[in-house]
C-alpha cells in the first residue's frame, strides 16, 4: 500500500541499499525528513536478533527474526527521533502537517482559502457560494458584477478522515474545523458572463481587497453546449474532481448537455460529473432527447446481447443486485410495445418502467444468483448490453477447473514495487512467486490460466485491466501483500483480506475470505467494497487479495517462508475451486 525507502546503518556507513546481507540497523520507513499528517507513526525495520532496539532511549518488541514496527506519536512540527541497536544509531526526523487551515495574522487572507478556486459556470438561479478563511472578527464580502455578498462567520464543521481511515478502523469526524471560515451564496436570474469576484476584508478599521482565482459564467438554458464522450469509458463522478466517487462508465460515444462547469470538469444534464479531457462539444447540437420502442434481443455464444435502438446516445446506469440487473437510461422517454425476449439461459424475464419523464429503467429478472461480467457499447445510436452466461464448470473431482479461463494479476512490479517488509525485501516480489505458485494449482485442477505479468516488469493498471476485458475470464485475481496508512498500528494490525467492487464480485470475496481464513487458520482483517483499478473490471467477478501484512514484523516472517507461501496458494486455489462448486 506505500512504497517505502530504506536506510540502512553499517559500521559509520549510511546507504540506500537493502541488499546487503546482514545489516545492523536497518529502517525501511519512515525516510528521514519525512512528512506527514498523521497524529502517530510505525517504524519498520530489522536488526539481529540479539542485543535491543530503542527508539528515543525505550527498547521495543521485535519478532523472533528481530523485525520491529512500533507506532510513535507525533506532535506537530519536527519530531527528531533516534535508533539505537547496540554501538549503531540512526536519527531520523518526521515532520507532522497541520491539516487545519492556519489563520492569517493581521489583514490577511488565509492562503489558498479563496473559493471558488477555478472557473465556474452555473444555471440562472442557481446558488453561487464564496467563501474564505480570514480573522475573526472581521468584515467579509464579495463584490461580484454589480452586487455585494456579504460572508458570514461559521459555525465549526466536524472534521472528516479519508477513506484509508476504514483501514484502520478509525474513521469517525475528529477535530473541528477552525474559526475563521465565512460563507456566503447568492444566485443570479440571467445568463451573463460575471467576471473575477473581489473579495474585500476590513479589519480595524482597514480594508484590503483580492480578487478570486476564477471566473464566473451564468449558462443561458437556451444555448446548453451538449458535450460527446471520446473515451471507451467516460469516467463519471459525483462531483467536480477526482476525489468523488464514481458512476458507471459513460460508452464511448454518449451525448449529454453540459449544465455546469468547474475548472476542467463538465456536470452532465443527468446529475454526473465528467472531465472535459475526455468529451468533446459539439457544435450547434441541441440537448440530447431519445424515444425507445422495441427492444431487441440476439444470444451469442457465451453471452446474451440486449439491443436498445435509440435516436441518439444518451447517459446510462447500471445496478446489480441478487438476481437482478438494473439498466436506467437518461434522456429517455419510452414508446414500447414489444420486447422480444426467448427462453434464455441467463434471463427468465424483461420489465421495463418510465420511472420520470425523461428516466426508463429497464429490470431484467434474472435465473440465478451469480453474475459473469457485462459490457455496454454502442454501436452508432444503438445500446448493446452484453450479459455473459454462466461458464461450463466442470464437474470431475480430478479436473475441477476444466473449461475455466482465471486472469492471475500479480500486483505492482517493475518501478512499482508496492509496499516493504522490515528486511526491504519489496511486496512486487512476493506478488510474483504467490501469483506463480498459484497459477501452478489451478492448472493442476484443469484451468487455462492468464497472467497479467510473469516477471518483473511495470504493467499498468489500465493495462491490466485491459486484459481483463479482453480475455472474458471466469473470474479475474489480484494478489497483493498489506501495509498500512502511517497511523495505522502495525505491530498489531495482521491478517488476510479481500475487496470487490462490483456485486457480482461479492459472493467470490466473502467465500474465499471465508475459505481462506478458516483452512490456514489465519487472522481475517476483512471485506471491503473498494474502488480499486483491479476490482472495477465488470466484464468477470473480480476481486483482490490482500494475503497478509508486510508491515507486521510476526506475519511478515510468514510471508516470506517458503512452505507457507505453498501453502497460501494451495488454499486460494481450493477456495476457488469451492465456490465454482457453490454456483454450479
């Protein structure tokens, strides 16, 4: 989960090398002058097992191999740290960042604390809300074209972790946001270009004025620019940056009106957010509206294709769930009358519903539980969904996996090495000889095996997931070894773990997290929904292994014992084997 630097003491020697056999003192993280805004951090690192290791004077647990990682608070600033093993010492320096704002002393706005903080263009009515962080006590407002917005001190706002805070089970508000925020919003009736915003201050009596940093436009509804996805999946988010979550992907090809804008992002007329570096406008185009009337239906071998014939292609959504398969198109208003639909080997029935004017949600009804993968196109203006069927899974004792395709991704590689044990030894390499190990006994149990690299070379992830889409396995793995965010505690924090993204992956996580913990009788540290690069592949069930913690000197020790990765990959595979069983 981090890739981590190593520093090693030798005699008086310091190096960046990990390759040395039998080092004294060797700290793999935290690097010197590291920086962080963590409240406490863990130290990773070896010695020989005899004699101590101290950290600011005070002896820590190591495993019998010697490898330690004891967490340490930090306070904010510098926090100046020594190691000693024996006659060695290291020092090592971790400065802890304020994630609070800091105040403006004197007539000042907080830095970078102006919003917005890039263009915008919003709706005739629409709010339009501005805010900065300066003094209490002090005047706030916004002239903007030929009106003033007065900014009011708020009250303080609990503040949020991010999402690696649910790795480590602390993911409750902490901390409030500090005083000094002021808020205002305003909305504006007619479509006009408004220009920069002023901010004005007054403190004591004195006034300085700043302009914001970006531009605000009021769309005419009239004139919307319709923007085109050129991308084969348009990513869409909940909101204008990366740090939202995403929808489902836009076909290559789709058409939405633009209805708001910020900085280089486009919210689409359905409520989704997309980067414009992947649309294209089109010029003079009216906003995109569609009938649909029948609804077609071709069964190919494999997969059964769903064909939405359209005027014009239009955003879509997908929502799995037991048994049933949810497509809602936007822009959409249905003139349906027939849907041909035969007996088919995945799909029992097809109801379709006009949720709102200009919503169709189509519902297929379906015969089993699993799902196998799907993939949306289109082919000019016609929507193809394609719903894989169930593989031939055999039913030999000896043969099991005969008739299935498995892609084995084994994780990073090449520049990217992942994470590190105590020793330096890098996550890349592991993945490798488990991933390889594994591969072995599925091929033993009949399956045609895929992997996403058999060495040590850089494979992107889009790169990865391309082989997913373009080989339609049965199902896809990802292997990959732990460590944890910096507050994480991993002296004790050990244990495999499983994550899927899409429903159809839920059933293989939960049994091989179950499988996999009960055979090895090994610590579970969960199931997580994550949206990961190798589990948000749709075309199979795909999920990824966390098979234990680099960053635990105990588990670690497992890790890299021979037998033990044997027996690692002997379980998965027989989990996997299992559950085909199951959903036979």
């Amino acid at each position: 989960m981090k890739n981590l630097l190593g520093l090693v003491i030798l005699g008086c020697i310091l190096t960046s090398s990990v390759a040395l056999a039998e080092p004294s003192l060797l700290i793999v993280f935290p690097q010197t002058n590291y920086q962080t805004s963590a409240q406490k951090i863990f130290f990773l690192g070896t010695a020989p097992p005899d004699g101590q290791v101290s950290i600011d004077g005070k002896p820590i647990r190591r495993s019998k191999a010697g490898h330690f990682s004891p967490s340490l608070p930090l306070q904010l600033g510098e926090n100046l740290f020594t190691v000693r093993h024996r006659d060695r010492e290291l020092q090592i320096k971790v400065t802890r960042l304020t994630t609070m704002p800091e105040l403006p002393q004197g007539l000042a706005f907080a830095k970078d604390s102006l919003t917005p903080a890039a263009d915008i263009a919003r709706l005739p009515g629409e709010l339009i809300c501005f805010s900065a962080i300066a003094p209490p006590n002090a005047s706030v407002s916004v002239h903007l074209a030929n009106q003033t917005v007065t900014l009011l001190p708020q009250p303080q706002q609990a503040q949020l972790p991010n999402n690696l805070a649910a790795l480590t089970g602390q993911n409750q508000p902490h901390g409030q946001s500090s005083v000094g925020s002021y808020k205002g919003c305003t909305t504006v009736a007619t479509p006009s270009d408004l220009g920069q915003p002023q901010f004005q201050l007054t403190l004591n009596g004195k006034t300085i004025t700043q302009p914001g940093n970006g531009k605000i436009q009021i769309l005419s509804k009239a004139e919307l620019p319709v923007a085109e996805v050129t991308v084969d999946a348009g990513v869409a988010r909940t909101g204008p940056s990366t740090d939202y979550s995403r929808l489902t992907p836009l076909p290559k090809g789709t058409r939405a009106t633009v209805t708001g804008k910020e900085g280089e992002w486009l919210r689409l007329d359905y409520g989704a957010w997309i980067n414009s570096q992947e649309t294209r406008t089109l010029p003079g185009a009216v906003p995109p509206q569609t009938i649909i009337r029948s609804v077609g239906y071709r069964q190919l071998p494999g997969a059964t294709e769903m064909v939405f014939p359209l005027q014009v292609p239009v955003p879509v959504s997908v929502q799995q769930s037991d048994r049933t398969f949810t497509l809602t198109l936007y822009n959409t208003t249905a003139q349906t009358d027939i849907i041909r639909l035969d007996d088919d080997p995945l799909i029992s029935r097809l109801d379709w519903q006009q949720e709102t004017p200009e919503r169709v949600k189509y519902t297929f009804n379906l015969k089993k539980a699993q799902q196998w993968g799907y993939k949306l196109r289109y082919d000019g203006t016609t929507l193809v969904l394609a719903l894989r069927h169930p593989p031939n899974i055999g039913n030999t004792r000896r043969k099991p996996l005969a008739n299935l395709k498995i892609v084995l991704d084994p994780g990073h590689g090449g520049k990217e090495s992942g994470a590190s044990g105590p020793t330096g030894y890098l996550e890349k390499d592991v993945n490798l000889v488990v991933s390889k190990l594994l591969r072995d006994e599925l091929v033993k149990r009949g399956a045609t095996v895929v992997m996403t690299r058999e060495d040590d070379k850089e494979v992107s992830l889009v790169e990865r997931q391309a082989i997913i889409n373009q080989e339609e396995p049965a199902i896809a793995i990802s292997i990959h070894h732990n460590s944890l965010p910096d507050d994480g505690d991993a002296e004790k924090t050990k244990g495999f773990a499983t994550f899927w993204y899409q429903p159809q992956a839920h059933s293989l996580a939960i049994f091989l997290q179950d499988y996999v913990v009960k055979k090895l009788g090994r610590p579970s540290y969960g199931v997580f929904w994550d949206n990961l690069a190798l589990t948000r592949p749709a075309a199979a069930p795909s999920v990824l292994l966390e098979l234990g913690f680099m960053s635990n000197p105990d588990e670690f020790e497992q890790v890299v014992n021979t037998e033990e990765q044997k027996k690692m990959a002997k379980a998965i595979a027989q989990g996997i084997t299992e559950w085909f069983r199951s959903v036979r």
